[in-house]
C-alpha cells in the first residue's frame, strides 16, 4: 500500500479560519460541529476536504509533567462529513538507542479518554484530536537531536482510498522525556479535546 503526505499548506480561506479559532479556543468556529446521533445520508470526510494544524505546541496546556498538544480539523469543503475513531500517528524520528516511540489510543492527563462517537464537521467547522504525553521520564537523555520529533504523521478514518493519506504536521517534542509514550485522544468536536 502506498502512501501520500500533505504538507500545512492553507488556503487564505483555511488559514483565516484557523487564525480566528486559534485566537479564541473554546468557541465556536462559524458552524458548530455536532455529534451524531442521527448521521444518515452524511458522507464520510475524504482527505481534500479537511485541514490539519497544530493548535498550541508551546505548553499550553500542561499540568504537573504531563503535556497535551491539541490538533485542529477544519472543514475546508462546502460540504458536511463525519468521523469516527482515532487518528492513526507516526512520528520522526520515532527511536532513539534502540527503543521505539509507542502511540496508544486513549487519553491522558490533560484530554480525557473520550468514547469514540460520529462527529459531524459542517463547511467551515472544527473537530479536534489531542496527544498527551509526560515530559519528564528520562532527564538524561539528550535535550535536543536525536529524541526531538521534528514530525506528526495523521492518517485519519477518512473515506476508503486506494492509499493511505497522511496529514503532516511539525511538533518539536522531546521524546526520551516522554518515556517513549504517547496517547492520542478520539476526534471529537470543536476546536480543543476535552480536558481533565
């Protein structure tokens, strides 16, 4: 199977929207983005419609060693689509001395495990996603070089294609500090997953 990166490339359109949601997270962007309970007849999300972004890599969100970095979908499309489940993640560099980073499903100290469930993402509405991880298990590994990713790879449980389509994102994390760990939440809707 083969695979097909996009790269952060926004429209002028996309890029006001993130903008304007990264500026006022916790409200509502435009549409509000639903969960469904009754999704018949609303297709699911292909890969052209959505945009990904890093919402805030800067600890933002963080309490007692542990870190969230909440990630942004934008529906870039004039039509409404649906996920469910979790994103799938690579990262890179993904080891360092022989030991792999391990992503999990689930949730963490700052977002919350959430059930996966159909979220309705309308033009110009969000969904988010978040990872959590804790930074500070091994202060002897190097702070920089060869344990900072440099990227997130998202493929996301988007309409069948004939090969997989990754969402590329650039997140600096120290991956030793985290123990080599990390735990992606459900999508769900709005801009920010929720918090404990």
């Amino acid at each position: 199977m083969s695979t097909r990166q996009a790269h952060a490339h926004f429209s002028p359109r996309t890029l006001a929207l993130l903008l304007a949601t990264v500026s006022s997270i916790g409200l509502p962007l435009y549409s509000v983005t639903t969960d469904a309970s009754a999704s018949t007849g609303i297709p699911t999300c292909s890969f052209s419609q959505l945009e990904v972004a890093v919402v805030s890599s800067s600890g933002a969100y963080a309490a007692a060693g542990n870190e969230g970095i909440p990630f942004l979908m934008v529906n870039r499309s004039h039509s409404a689509c649906r996920l469910k489940g979790y994103p799938k993640v690579r990262v890179s560099p993904a080891s360092y001395q022989g030991v792999a980073v391990k992503v999990v499903n689930g949730g963490g100290m700052i977002f919350v495990a959430v059930k996966p469930r159909s979220v309705i993402i309308k033009p110009g509405a969000t969904a988010s996603f978040g990872i959590d991880y804790g930074d500070a298990y091994d202060q002897q590994a190097p702070n920089a070089g060869p344990c900072m990713t440099q990227h997130f790879y998202f493929s996301l449980p988007l309409r069948t294609h004939p090969f997989t389509q990754f969402f590329d994102t650039s997140v600096n994390i120290n991956f030793c500090y985290a123990g080599f760990h990390f735990s992606v939440t459900s999508i769900q809707r709005g801009p920010v997953p929720r918090t404990g």
